[in-house]
C-alpha cells in the first residue's frame, strides 16, 4: 500500500532523529495519557526509529487484543530486555511462534494452572502466618513497618518455594539489595534506552547515562541467583522425591534430556530466562498490589473500617482468614479489583509487535510497528467510571472480572499474550491483604494525616510506589481494638 493512500493514526509532531522521545516523560502512560486526551484514543508516535501506536480506549483495546489479537502479539526487540531474558527465551518477551507456545503450555501445565495453585495453598498459608508474626513484633513497640519491605520478602518467599523448591531468605542478593535488584530489573525492563530507538549513537547516549552499567550489574546479580538455584536443585536431585518435583526440576530435566524445542536444543539459558519471568512477574505484582491497597485504604478510612468488618465477621475467633474465607469476603476482592483499577502494576501491559497490516477504527497499523495498550488511562478514563480518580471500592458491586473480555478493566491484559498468572497473582495478594486488615488495625505514624500520603510512582515495567509505605500496626483482638 502507498504511504499517501494510507490513513495514519493521528498523533503529534515529531522532532528529527528523536521523533517523540522526548514526549515520554518520566512515567510514559501519564504523558500517554495526556496525549491520547489531546489526539484521541489511537495515537501514532515516532520513538527514534521505532514507529508506536498506543491505544487508550476500552474499545480500541479490545480492537487489539480480540479482533486483531494474532496480527500483534508478537514481541520487539529491545536491548534491555534482550539481555534480561537471555536473548528473547523466555515467555512474556519470546517471538510469538512454537516455541513461545510450548514454554507457555509447560508452565501453564506444571505451575500456573487451577490445579498447581491450589496445591501450593499450604505455602501461601505458613508464609502468611510468618508475615503477621513478624509485624506483630513491631506492634509491640508500636514502630511503623515498612510494607513495601514486607510485601517483597513475602512475595519473594511464596514463588521461591513453590516455583524453585526453597526459601527465600534474602542473602541471596547482598545485604539489603534484593528489593534494589528487582526494582532495577523492572526498570530495565521497562526503559525506553537510546539504543533501541537511536540508529548509531544510543549506545553511546546508554554508556554516557549509565543504562548500560545498570543493565549489566542487573544481568549479572540476577544471573547469580538463578544459577544458584538451578545448583542446589541439581544437587539435591538424588534425594528428591517425585512430588517434591517443581517447575525448575521440569525444565532442567529438559534440559538434561537434551530436548529439542522448535528445533533448538533447550539450555541453561532457557531454564534461567523462564525463571526470570516466574521471579520477576510474579514478586513484583502481587507485592505492589497490595502496598497500593493498604495505601489507598489508609487514606480511606470508611473503606477500612467496612473491609475490616467483613473479615472479622466471617472469620470470628477462627485465628487466621483461609483460603476458604476468600470467596465470602466480597468486599476484599471490591477493594482489590479498585486498587488493580487505579494502579495496574504493569500500566502499559507488555509491549507487543504487529506482524502484518490491519486496521484500528479505520486507522493503518503497518507491520514492525510497537504496540500498546494504556491500562492505566483505560482504567482512569471518565467517559467509562464515575469519579475516575476516586478510590471506591462500591463500583465494582456489579461484578466486573478480569476474564480478558472486559476491556475497561486489564490490569492482567488480555489475548494469547494475557497474564497466565491470574489466579495465582489474586490468591496471594487477596489473602495476604485479608490478614494484614484482620490481625491489625493500622495508623499513619505520629504527624502524618490521611491527605499526607505520598501516592508517587517509580517508573519501570511495573510501577512501584515511589516512597516506602510506613504503617504502625495495632494488634486487634477478636471482640476488642486496642485502638
Ligand atoms: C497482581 C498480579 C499480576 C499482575 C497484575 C500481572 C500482570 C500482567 C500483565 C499486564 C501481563 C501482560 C499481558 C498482556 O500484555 O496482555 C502479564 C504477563 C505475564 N505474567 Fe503476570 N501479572 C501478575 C502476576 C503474575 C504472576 C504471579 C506470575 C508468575 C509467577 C506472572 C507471570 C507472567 C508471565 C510469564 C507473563 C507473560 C505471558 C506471555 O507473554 O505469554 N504474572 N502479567
């Protein structure tokens, strides 16, 4: 098709070399979202090189992610996330094609189906209870507890059990920077860096701000790590027994068998790079949903007093909210489906790449073209919530579900491409959610007022809240708050 016969997205000016580089801000889907409001809800933008549509509508969401679903999920290259995931072998950043098929269906069957989650209830039941121990040791002295810090060990510890058959006890990394490297890696993730856009100089622009410095020590302390684990999991290999087998046992034996998939021998590298979308997708996400929920619920005192009914109410003198509690407490899953609303973890889902031509509301989208899809403005958008910006649990008594067909909500996206970790991602954070509000009612530290907290994000792939969410814990007692 000629370039004067085809109908572009609209979208604004571009400056040479740089195109719209300069357009993406700190955090890309706020200055998207502004944009989107200026030029509608099909954007075309020039990034360097690289030609990107960003849709911010529900309806051309589901344009993409339905309609046209096969045309574009495929994934671009990026330099970031090439060395992250041992050049392309994981899932969330593979080709599309068998061998993104294959890996998929193994750790659908092996890890993240109904079935697998269900069987690792124990461990996200005994790592609950060790949480509220240790915040019940700082409620004894009434000294704020760094949720953010919590949140990322107790996430850490449920995928290094049930995915790599250990605990995690956060020596792995150095003194004090596990939280750092996950938070970097996510960030790298995430980067928009020079050189995928910038033909001939970005390298040296990564060099000179030193992304590629970040990158390399982010590649190398992860690296370590997996390569731990896969050592410890061969070496225990003679005393393990079959239902001691996990994920990293499936996939190191394919390798062992020297298994060929889509024709290429499956290595060390592929066992890492698999373990990397286990560890990174899964810490991160569960971990800041449930920091953004005890943050929008302490400047929503209404909200936490009605979540807190509910839970001890069913829950009664029992101890502890199980997972058979959960399904009861439909206030907690309304307080959970807000949070994701309002701060979806990965607010630009992952990006994706068109593989032939098709059309969105009569816009070309060529092919190589980058994809994506604004959750976060999708999410805020007021032609669709009634006071967009407002945390209100309420909304959602007319249940909406993260089924992928709901294209107003997509904080797990949607498509082939769609979060295999939905349910395993939900159960953790609405379980951990229910015992933090159960077992403690929670206080600003002295000074502080509700308006007071900081509700600033870190960029990345998965936006964290900037500042750590510090929270003073008072043991409740069935029957009679100490408050
Ligand atoms: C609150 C929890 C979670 C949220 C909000 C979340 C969100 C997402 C999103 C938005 C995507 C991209 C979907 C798209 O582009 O359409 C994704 C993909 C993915 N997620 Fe999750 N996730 C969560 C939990 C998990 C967990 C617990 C794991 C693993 C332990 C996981 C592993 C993955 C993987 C492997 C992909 C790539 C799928 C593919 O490309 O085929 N996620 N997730």
């Amino acid at each position: 098709m000629k370039k004067q016969n085809k109908n572009l997205p609209p979208g604004p000016s571009k400056l040479p070399i740089l195109g719209n580089l300069h357009q993406l801000g700190t955090l890309p889907h706020q200055s998207l979202c502004n944009l989107s409001k200026k030029y509608g809800p099909v954007i075309l933008l020039q990034l360097g090189k690289v030609p990107t549509v960003v849709v911010s509508s529900a309806e051309a969401a589901r344009q993409v992610l339905k309609n046209h679903d096969l045309d574009c999920c495929t994934k671009p290259s990026l330099a970031g996330i090439g060395r992250l995931s041992y050049n392309y072998l994981d899932i969330a950043f593979a080709p599309y094609g068998n061998y993104w098929k294959e890996v998929r269906k193994i750790c659908v069957i092996e890890f993240f189906s109904t079935k697998k989650v269900q069987s690792f209830r124990f461990i996200r039941e005994q790592e609950v209870a060790l949480l509220i121990d240790s915040i019940s040791q700082s409620s004894l002295s009434a000294i704020p507890v760094d949720l953010n810090e919590k949140m990322m060990y107790f996430s850490a510890s449920i995928i290094c059990r049930t995915a790599f058959g250990k605990r995690f006890e956060g020596n792995e990394f150095d003194e004090g920077k596990f939280q750092e490297v996950v938070r970097d890696a996510m960030a790298m993730l995430g980067s928009f860096s020079a050189s995928d856009f910038l033909p001939y100089i970005g390298w040296i622009i990564d060099r000179l701000s030193g992304l590629q410095g970040r990158l390399e020590r982010s590649f190398l302390d992860l690296d370590g790590f997996y390569q731990h684990i896969i050592d410890q999991r061969l070496n225990a290999k003679e005393t393990k027994h079959e239902e001691e087998q996990n994920i990293t046992d499936t996939l190191l034996k394919l390798e062992s068998n020297q298994t060929e998939i889509n024709a290429v021998q499956f290595t060390q590298n592929h066992v890492k790079a698999i373990l990397m979308n286990l560890f990174l997708g899964g810490v991160g996400t569960s971990a800041i949903t449930v920091v953004w929920a005890m943050a929008e619920l302490i400047r929503n005192p209404r909200a936490m007093k009605k979540s807190q009914e509910e839970i001890r109410n069913c829950v009664g003198n029992k101890g502890e909210a199980d997972e058979g509690d959960i399904e009861k407490l439909k206030y907690l899953k309304m307080v959970v489906k807000e949070t994701l609303r309002l701060h979806p973890p990965t607010p630009l889902l992952i990006p994706r790449e068109t593989m032939s031509h098709f059309k969105i509301n009569e816009y070309d989208i060529d092919p190589k073209t980058q994809v994506y899809v604004n959750a976060w403005a999708i999410q805020r958008d007021p032609d669709i919530w009634t006071s967009p910006e407002e945390f209100v649990p309420e909304r959602f008594e007319d249940d909406i579900d993260f089924n992928g067909q709901n294209y107003e909500l997509l904080p797990f996206g949607s498509g082939r491409r769609g979060c295999p970790g939905v349910y395993m991602g939900l159960i953790t954070v609405e379980l951990a959610l229910a015992n933090l509000l159960y077992f403690f009612d929670w206080k600003l530290p002295d000074g502080l007022k509700e308006e007071d907290v900081n509700m600033e994000e870190l960029p990345g792939l998965a936006v964290h809240k900037k500042l750590p969410l510090k929270l003073v814990p008072v043991k409740y007692i069935a029957g009679h708050s100490k408050i």
